[in-house]
C-alpha cells in the first residue's frame, strides 16, 4: 500500500513511517528541508519537500496515495482549514485518512487533583475551552465517511519513549531552573499514556482493519504527575515538591502549566483493542524517566 506520512520528521510521524515502511508498505514523508529529506529516507521512506501551507500539492499528494496519515503539528485554527482541504480532495475516493487529534480535549483542570472520569472513544465529554477547535476538526474527519472517505481519529494520549516525551521533560527542566522537581498541587492529575512504537503499530492497524468514521484510543497505562516527578528527582538525588499555579506559570509558561500540568487527562481504549486488536508492549512510562536524552537536553 502507499502511505503518505504528513510530518514525517516529527516524533509521532517518524515512528509511523518508520514502522509502516517496516511492515512493507510503500511510505511517502513529508518534510521542509534536505536535512529533514536525509531523516525520512533513514526512516526507509521516501522524502516528500512540501510545506502544508502549498495546499494544492499537498491534497495531490494526498489523492495519489493509498492511505494518508496526517502526523503534523499546527495551530488549531490553519490544522482545521488543511484537513478540511485535504478531506474535500478526496470525497467520493474511499481511500484511508487517518488524523492524529490528542486526549488533550477531554482534559479537566483539576489544580493537581486526581479525576475519576475516564472516557472511552465515544462516551460523551465537556470539551476543554481551549481544545474546541480541535473537537470539530475531529468530527469533520469522522463525518467525512459518509462522503466515502475512510477517515478515522486516533486521539493519543501522553506519548513517551526512548527519551522523548515533553512531559518528563519538564520535570527535568524544572530540576534545572530551581534545583527541586516541581509538580502543581498534590500532583495526583495525570494523563494517561502510551509508547510512540504502540502508537505507530495502532496506526498500521487502523490502516489495514479500521472502520471508516472510527475514534481509536491508544491507551498503555497511567502514572500520576506526582510519581513521574518523584522519579525525576530520584534520577537527579534532589527533593521534589508541589507548587500553585503562579509557581507553574513561571517554570513552564502559562499555556503548558494549564493544559498539562494542572489538569487531568484519563482515557481507555476498547475500541481500539476490540476493534483492532491492539495490545501495547511498553507499559511502564516510569522506565523512560532516566534515558541520557533528557540530561542532556535540560542540562
């Protein structure tokens, strides 16, 4: 089959392309510059030069291949007019979408608490204020197979692995600036999360099995905040502690310190699982906490 990864050199859209080009599909990668080309043929994919503001060559490329899936990082208003685009190019085509939304949009600002809510794929949620945009980008995809389009969501949650996750490095930059490992309140707020090689595996999945106008999760395990940086500062032999929002705000920047670290971000995933097939093989996020990657990038 030929796959075009749309984002190809970033940290989802790379395993993705990587592992799709590994199971012997034909794998096209998107990317902006040589350096970002000599990256996606090291993944054992074709390198595509294209910027998703040439929407015109990107919705060719899009009706050229078999299956698409769109792995790319944008503001949430320029994501929604290019996947809109991107589905109008191929109405009527039956051929694959997949676009990579995150748990983000059923997130709670909980100040550092713990949540009992969890949501399933398709249980019913308040969106976050700040996700809105996200939520209809999603529902355009799922509704789009009523235009035959096999468009699907897959919506991650926290994604780690091999020294890259944003989350753990936050815990370590905090280290940096002040010494302490730094959580919001009682740190007991987490977001659930996955392995990017579990993520990329799902996405081969709902490529060859998926069901079009489908919302996958892809659920691994859940870790608090607390425990995550309780284990940072274990790595680094200093104290952790919990802080307010304002403390927050300062480490992290207002945005980060309100979508993520104050707020809790719990899914499950039996669709994904029933439906697919999907069973995770990396299930301690705790494990990634010590890789070399975050001591050398924050210090």
């Amino acid at each position: 089959m030929k796959i075009l990864v749309i984002g190809a050199t970033g940290f989802v859209g790379s395993y993705a392309a990587q592992h799709l080009a590994v199971q012997g599909h034909e794998v096209l990668g998107t990317c902006r510059s040589a350096e970002g080309g000599v990256q996606v043929s090291a993944l054992g994919a074709t390198p595509v030069m294209v910027d998703l503001e040439q929407i015109d060559e990107i919705c060719t490329l899009v009706r050229e291949a078999d299956a698409t899936v769109y792995a790319a990082q944008l503001l949430l208003e320029p994501e929604h007019q290019t996947v809109t685009a991107m589905l109008d190019a191929l109405e009527g085509t039956g051929k694959t979408f997949l676009f990579t939304s995150g748990s983000g949009v059923v997130s709670q600002k909980t100040d550092g608490a713990w949540s009992e809510d969890t949501f399933a794929e398709d249980d019913p949620f308040v969106p976050s204020r700040w996700l809105v945009r996200r939520t209809e980008t999603e529902k355009a995809v799922r509704d789009a197979a009523s235009r035959n389009i096999r468009a699907m969501v897959v919506r991650p949650p926290m994604i780690w692995g091999n020294g890259r996750c944003g989350l753990i490095r936050a815990f370590h930059a905090s280290a940096v600036t002040d010494g302490v490992v730094s959580y919001v309140g009682s740190g007991l707020n987490l977001y659930s999360n996955v392995h990017v090689e579990d993520l990329a595996e799902l996405y081969r999945l709902a490529i060859e099995r998926g069901t079009a106008g489908a919302l996958y999760h892809c659920v691994a395990g859940e870790v608090s905040h607390r425990a995550l940086a309780e284990k940072v500062a274990a790595v680094r032999n200093i104290a952790s502690r919990g802080v307010d929002f304002a403390e927050a705000e300062r480490l992290w920047g207002r945005f980060f310190a309100l979508i993520i670290m104050s707020t809790c971000s719990r899914t499950r995933s039996p669709r994904a699982r029933t439906e697919l097939g999907w069973q995770p093989r990396h299930l301690d996020m705790l494990s990634d906490v010590g890789h070399p990657a975050y001591l050398e990038t924050a210090g």
